[in-house]
C-alpha cells in the first residue's frame, strides 16, 4: 500500500469514527486546513522534477477528492441526524388544548367587521375592493368634488409620489367611495355592493387618526328611494347593536356625492357608565348618507333616468368603540399588549 492509499484509509477511518458535525469540521480542518495533512503533502512537490510533479500533483488530486467525497456523505448523515433528533424533542402534541396565556384575542376590529358583513350580506349585499392608492379622478372629481374642493388640498390629503396617469395624481385614498365607481364600472344594474377599507387623512388625535376603516353601502336598482335608506338604516342598526326598538333622526346634510344628503343621529342614554342604545332621550351621530347624485351615477356609466342609487357610510372604529365602550381611536393601531388584553375578543365566541 502506497504512502497515499494509508493516508486516504486513515481519514476514512476518521471520519466514519466522527459522531457529531463538531468532530467532524475540526478533522476537516486538520485534512484540509493550515498545517493539516494534504498541505504538508503538497509541500512535498517543491523538491520534485516537473514529470514526478504531473504525477503526484495528479494523484493527490484524487485522493482530495475521495477524501471531499466522504466527508460531504459524513456531514449529510450527522445533519439528518440532528435534525432527526431536534424534530423529536420539540414535537407538539396538537390535539393538547391551548394555554390560556398564549392563546392571543380577536382585534375588536376584526370582530365588528365580521359582524358587519354577516348583516349586510343577509340584505344581498356583495363585497366589492379596491385599492388603497387612488387617482384623483375616481378620489375626487368622479365623485362630484370640483378641483376647488377644500379636501383635495395637502392638509387632508397625502399626495404618493409616483407618475399621474389618466386618473390622476396618485393619492391615498380618503375614503372608500372610489369602490363605489369601480362597481358601477365593473357591474351593470341592479347592483348591491359595500366595501370595507383602510382610507388615509391628515389628522390625528383622541377622536381622529391619520388611517381609519370606512364601510361603505351602494345599491343602484330602479324604484329606489329614501324610505328604502331608512328602512336598511334602521334594521342594520338594530341588528348590530342588538337592540329590538331605536329611535333615529335624519338631519339634512351636504355631501358632494348624494343628493339629498343626510346625517343620521340614533336615540341613547348613558347608565352606569355604559351607553345603551335604544333606551333615553339623547341623540349621538351614527353615519352618513343619502341619494346618489346623478353626476356620480353619469361617471359610473350607470343610466341616472332609469335608476335609482342609495349610499350610506359608517366608520368602522366609531362603531366598534360604541358598541364595546374603547375610548381612544389611538388604541387600535398603537399595538399595545395591555390594550388588545383589555378590549380583545376570545377566539371561543366567535
């Protein structure tokens, strides 16, 4: 047996004897790093003429290779191993039931538009989306807001830096009523549709927030009106504050997109720190709507001498913070532990 051949049984010796990748990268290293075996044996070439060089440079070539060879196999079979053994001692039993302390909470947000959408869908409502950055003419004009409208300016408005097309100078939207268009675009009458939102504005204190959530109510049918309004407005409310009697109020109003427009007020009394709805003889502001205006119905393509549309608004905070008593708006997107554990819903009463 050649000086080379003992050498090769020898590392396979040691590395079939290594049993954890630890012993096994140090034995690499004294193969193949500074000092270790082949770099000695190389050192050997300097003393030889250029035809045994061709030879023992040749044959050292394969024994680094079989040598390479087996320590890739070795390194495969130690890292399987491992994993192997890692995958036994964290394995979870899921049939076990949850600890209480990690078993997180509904985002009150989460819970109100699930609540939402289960009442608006019962009504033949179907969810229509669209983008948070908008152009201005499906932000604005498309809705009858002319260029001098005092919400187009920076102070309400935050304007993106990107390219205007044929919509526009891009925006983030700051409402969902660009859906609205959309819809009439993409579907022809009768048309049920809402949307539910993130909408962006420059503002920001206990009661306002620079990014809210918006639900948003269309319907474009023929033989529509305001009774039509009342009476989805009134049964919505009650369904979602689950209440079987409430008084409401239309207070005439203005809003570019309606005609009439009207601010609805909803009857309440405060008892032990708690509102209740229905009961009292207060009024608290609850949502806007009204008549889609013909102009809105022309940039939806929609026929205004044939149909008919009803629109209505709510904030999605507003809500949720009147049904389940949150004070702050500045709450929800503050991403406090302490505040989802206070006003958070358990995944059992879904």
């Amino acid at each position: 047996m050649t000086e080379l051949e003992k050498l090769q049984a020898s590392c396979f010796l040691e590395i079939g004897g290594c049993d954890n990748l630890k012993k096994l990268d140090a034995l690499k290293n004294s193969i193949f790093g500074k000092g270790g075996k082949i770099v000695e044996l190389m050192k050997e070439l300097r003393n030889l003429n250029n035809e045994q060089k061709r030879k023992l440079g040749s044959e050292i070539n394969l024994l680094k290779s079989g040598i390479l060879g087996k320590l890739n196999s070795k390194f495969h079979e130690l890292e399987m191993k491992e994993l192997e053994q890692k995958l036994l001692s964290e394995f979870v039993d899921v049939a076990l039931p949850p600890r209480p302390e990690h078993c997180g909470k509904i985002h009150p947000l989460t819970k109100v538009e699930e609540e939402v959408v289960d009442i608006l869908s019962s009504y033949g409502f179907v969810f229509a989306d669209g983008p948070d950055i908008e152009g201005e003419h499906l932000n604005f004009t498309a809705l009858n807001m002319p260029n001098h409208h005092p919400a187009r300016t920076m102070h309400d408005t935050f304007y993106v830096h990107r390219p205007a097309d044929d919509n526009g100078r891009k925006l983030l939207r700051t409402h969902t009523s660009p859906v609205q268009i959309r819809a009439m675009l993409a579907h022809k009458p009768p048309l049920r549709v809402f949307s539910i939102g993130r909408v962006y504005r420059s503002d920001y204190d206990a009661t306002h927030t620079p990014m809210f959530s918006q639900i948003e109510g269309l319907i474009v049918e023929k033989n529509v009106g305001f009774s039509h309004l009342k009476w989805i407005l009134a049964d919505f409310l009650k369904k979602f504050f689950e209440v079987k009697d409430l008084k409401m109020r239309f207070r005439p109003s203005f809003f570019p997109f309606t005609e009439p427009s009207a601010e609805v007020d909803i009857n309440y009394k405060v008892e032990g720190g708690k509102i209740i709805f229905g009961e009292g003889e207060e009024w608290l502001e609850i949502c806007g709507c009204g008549i889609v205006h013909p102009v809105v119905l022309g940039h939806g393509k929609v026929d205004a001498g044939r149909y008919q549309g009803l629109a209505f608004g709510f904030g999605l905070e507003r809500l949720a913070s009147l049904k389940y008593g949150i004070p702050d708006l500045r709450g929800y997107f503050e991403a406090d532990e302490r505040w989802i554990d206070t006003f958070g819903f358990s995944h059992a009463i879904r």
